[in-house]
C-alpha cells in the first residue's frame, strides 16, 4: 500500500482542518501517517478525534519557535527517522515550523514529493521588518525542496508564483467549509442561550479564535468598555494561554458581567446562530475558517484590515483600519444600530461563503494530489 505522511508542530490540527485531505489520500489507496507533537494537542485538549480514523500516528517533539535551535535540532532528527524508517510516497506538511523541518527531512531522506501549504506566511504587508529578514529568506531557500507549493489566500500566492522556487504553485479557497451542515443547523435560540448561560434578552457579540496575542480579544474588550452599553454582551469561544490576562483586564475595565468565556466549543455551529453579530480583531491570519463560518452562518461581521480577511469581507464600512478601540466602539455601536435584517449584509457575507466550500476545495485537492502521484 502507498503511505502519506501529514506534517503538522501541533496535533489538533489534522482533525480540525484536514480530514476532508485525509479521507480523499484514503480513497486514493494511500495509508495515512501523522507526525505532530501530540503532548501539545490544539484546538481542543486531546487527540480523541483521530480515533478511529485509520490514521498512524508518530510523535515528533515539534516546538513553534523557531529561536530553540536545540529542541528543532532534535525534532528533526526523530522527523527525519519517521522519513526514513517509512518510505512514504508522499509527504504534505503545514504550519511554519512542521513545514520548515519536514522539506528539510525529506530532503535529506530523498523522500518525494513533498507537498507544503502554507496557511499565512508570518511576512506579509505590514509584518514585523524582522518577520520578513527571518522566515521570508527561510521559505525562499526551502521552495527549492517544494514539489507543490499551496497558499489560501492572494496575497501569499502572488509572492510564491512570483519570488519562490517550487515546482508548481497553486491558490486554493482556504481547506473548505462544510456548507451543508452549516446550512442546516436548526436551534432553539433561547433554549441553546439557557444552556450557555447566557442572557436572553441581550445582543450578542462574537468572537472565535485562541485566546493569544494574535487574536487580539484586548482590543475588543476595551471597546466594550468604551461602549458603555449593557445590552450587549462579548462571547468569546476559545482557550489559551491569555486567559487569566483577559479575564482580570474585564474586572479593571468593569465588563467582566458583559464578557463570556466559552472556551473550545465542539457546538461551534450552533453558537453561531444565536449571535447577532461576529467580531475578527486579528493581527494576523492566513485565510479565517472562524470569520468563513461566521459569514456563512448569515452573521453580519466586524473584522480587521489584514492579509485573509481582505480576501472574504466586501462591506468596508466594518473593516477596521487602524486596530484601535475607539474604532471597533464605532463599528460596534453601528452594526447593533442598523437594521441589518433588510440591508442586504447578511445575504451578502452568506453568498461570498459559497465560493469557499469543501467540495470545491476537495476537487482541487484532488486534482494537485493525483498530479503529485505522477510525478
């Protein structure tokens, strides 16, 4: 049997975005193998989800920073022994430092073809001038190693068809949202409010992502405190290592009684439809499955002007340019005045959603996989 192996630095994030990947080399005959450090599980707090699953799994020590030489040095050398021991006939590996070490092992193992998407380079317009002076000249050597380069959004994908060296370069619509389940989540919004213990007689802000830096929860917290308006409240779904941060920056602020923490929420579609509004503060994305489902689920929406989200979001009055609070107050108070129900916004987030559904992602994966098995 051919054998695939996924690389990833954290476990959760095959089965969080990758299993329509995974069911499709499957089809294909292959035997799937997984190497992520699963003592660092993401997006959620354990690796149940792969049960049952077919896939074989193998622990790398992945770390994220790419500033610990001496844990990297060692997760290559277990990588580069998982190549080696496997002999896989094709190797597709994701986040920064999973695809940094993996094109590096498998070069050194002579194991091809080795497919990298890259989901947001960490240089991009308006990154950190050190951003750009490491992993750009990073990414640019390694492209060499790079039978099929993937970018998820147009920003990415013109720097890699343009500056880069791999083979075959292509775009794809993010890793695909599942329209249909989507489309036919049916609740009862006071009775899912009830559960939650959440009121029933508020307006409901959204976010979803981790509670890091990057997601930049701060910014909107500061915003409700400018807000001062006790009919809405802020639901963030989400765990992470600012947790205790957020949570003591809501008492100083006073909005601690107006700020929800859900954590990892597996009822994520459900929650959706009892918001009245979803808000996308980051600093940094690659193509946002969050702010993706949050449109398709017909929620009008509050984001900022970064790489990904320009990509998704038309209605320029709720792109916010300059990050600051006092802004997403504005844009806040805004979206809860309007009457958004016949303004056309909704409709209009749900249509842009279908452009970037699972089964058009599928189909070009497919295709780049079979193009992949002929090489």
């Amino acid at each position: 049997m051919k054998k695939a192996l996924l690389v990833t630095t954290v476990s959760g994030f095959v089965p969080q975005f990758e299993m329509g990947n995974v069911k499709i080399l499957q089809d294909m005959g292959y035997e799937v193998h997984y190497a992520a450090n699963f003592h660092t599980p993401s997006y959620g707090n354990d690796n149940k989800r792969l049960d049952h699953t077919g896939i074989i799994q193998h622990q790398v020590d992945f770390v994220r920073s790419p500033y610990k030489v001496k844990e990297n040095w060692r997760a290559y050398k277990q990588l580069k022994r998982v190549m080696h021991e496997g002999k896989y006939d094709l190797v597709h590996c994701h986040t920064p430092m999973g695809g940094v070490l993996a094109r590096l092992a498998a070069h050194r193992t002579f194991t091809s073809p080795v497919i990298y998407t890259a989901h947001g380079f960490h240089f991009y317009q308006g990154a950190p001038k050190k951003n750009w002076l490491l992993y750009y000249p990073m990414e640019k050597f390694l492209s060499r190693y790079t039978f099929q380069q993937i970018c998820i959004n147009k920003e990415d994908y013109k720097i890699a068809k343009t500056k880069f060296q791999a083979a075959y370069v292509n775009y794809i619509p993010g890793v695909g949202i599942d329209l249909n389940k989507i489309d036919s989540v049916n609740i009862n919004i006071q009775d899912k409010k009830k559960v939650l213990g959440l009121p029933e007689n508020k307006k409901i802000l959204l976010s979803v992502g981790e509670l890091i830096k990057r997601k930049n929860h701060e910014t909107v917290i500061k915003a409700l405190a400018l807000l001062n308006d006790s009919s809405i409240v802020y639901v963030i779904c989400g765990q992470g290592e600012l947790e205790g941060y957020l949570k003591n920056l809501c008492k100083e602020l006073k909005v601690d009684e107006q700020v929800y923490f859900l954590g990892y929420r597996e009822d994520i579609l459900e929650i959706y439809r009892i918001a009245d509004a979803f808000v996308f503060p980051s600093w940094q994305e690659g193509l946002p499955f969050a702010l993706l489902e949050a449109m398709a689920s017909s929620l009008p929406v509050i984001c900022s002007d970064i790489r990904g989200n320009r990509d998704l979001v038309k209605d320029q009055e709720f792109v916010i340019k300059t990050n600051k609070p006092e802004e997403y107050c504005l844009a806040i108070r805004n979206i809860f005045g309007r009457d958004l129900k016949y303004s056309g916004v909704k409709e209009k987030n749900w249509l842009i959603a279908r452009e970037f559904g699972k089964e058009k992602v599928e189909k070009i994966m497919r295709k780049i996989y079979e193009r992949a098995i002929k090489a």
